[in-house]
C-alpha cells in the first residue's frame, strides 16, 4: 500500500497546479526529494509536466520500462505506462486542489518562499514549510 501525496505550484495568479504521486509521500522521502532536488520553479514545473507519479525520483529522468524504472528517476503514468488522463490539475486554489484529491501528505511549491507542507489532514499546517516539517521529523525519529 502506498503512501499517497500531492506535489503542487501555486501559480502568479493563484491558481494552484497539481499531480498526484503513489509511493514513499512522507516527509522522510518525498519531502527530502522534493526540498533537496527541485528548488527552483522552473524545475517544479517540469516535474508537474510529467503529470501523475507512481513515484518520485531525484531526477526527471527520461522515458524507461514502467516496471523497470531506472533508480533515482521519476516513474510516471503518462510517460511511462501511456496512461491517459493523469495530467497536472489546475484549481482555484490549494484547498481546491486538495478537495478533488488530497492525500496523507500534500506539498506545495509557492514561488519566492520554496516549498510547504500539510499531512495528514491537519489545516492547522497547511503553511507549514517544509524545511521546518523536515526537521521536526528528524528530531521525532
């Protein structure tokens, strides 16, 4: 069973664009990816691009065997099964966004700020970032 999450980019006008990921969505794994690897909006973007995830990876990566994903590259529906239907999701909002399919971990791209948290289910961390989310999880391990 896969721990679920969203990986989403606020846009300029406030729009939020999102994909769905499969595995590994805690903050132990998706998030240290996510935070450690794609840093700047451009490379967001692209990432968004592929459209939903089975998982994610260190790397874009280039089209490859869905079942035989190269390590460290991201594994995606679209790309690289030929799934139709898995692309990027554009909402009103976050909230938007995670009503039509939060998971147990929902990350966010805001451009300027860098990437933020929810998990769980708890609103109360929607604005968590993530660097802090990270730490606070090293420190309960």
């Amino acid at each position: 069973m896969g721990t679920r999450s969203t990986i989403a980019i606020q846009n300029a006008d406030g729009t939020v664009t999102g994909i769905y990921c499969h595995w590994d969505g805690y903050l132990s794994h998706n998030g240290r990816i996510l935070q450690e690897n794609y840093t700047t909006e451009e490379a967001v973007r692209e990432l968004i691009a592929l459209g939903d995830l089975s998982s994610l990876g260190e790397t874009i990566g280039t089209k490859h065997d869905f079942d035989n994903a190269p390590d460290g590259e991201c594994n995606a529906y679209g790309r690289d099964r030929g799934e139709t239907g898995v692309s990027a999701e554009t909402c009103d909002s976050w909230r938007d966004l995670l009503n039509s399919f939060g998971q147990e971990f929902d990350y966010l791209f805001v451009p300027g700020e860098g990437w933020q948290v929810r998990y769980y289910g708890i609103w109360s961390s929607v604005k968590q970032a993530l660097a802090e989310a990270l730490e606070e999880d090293n420190e309960n391990a």
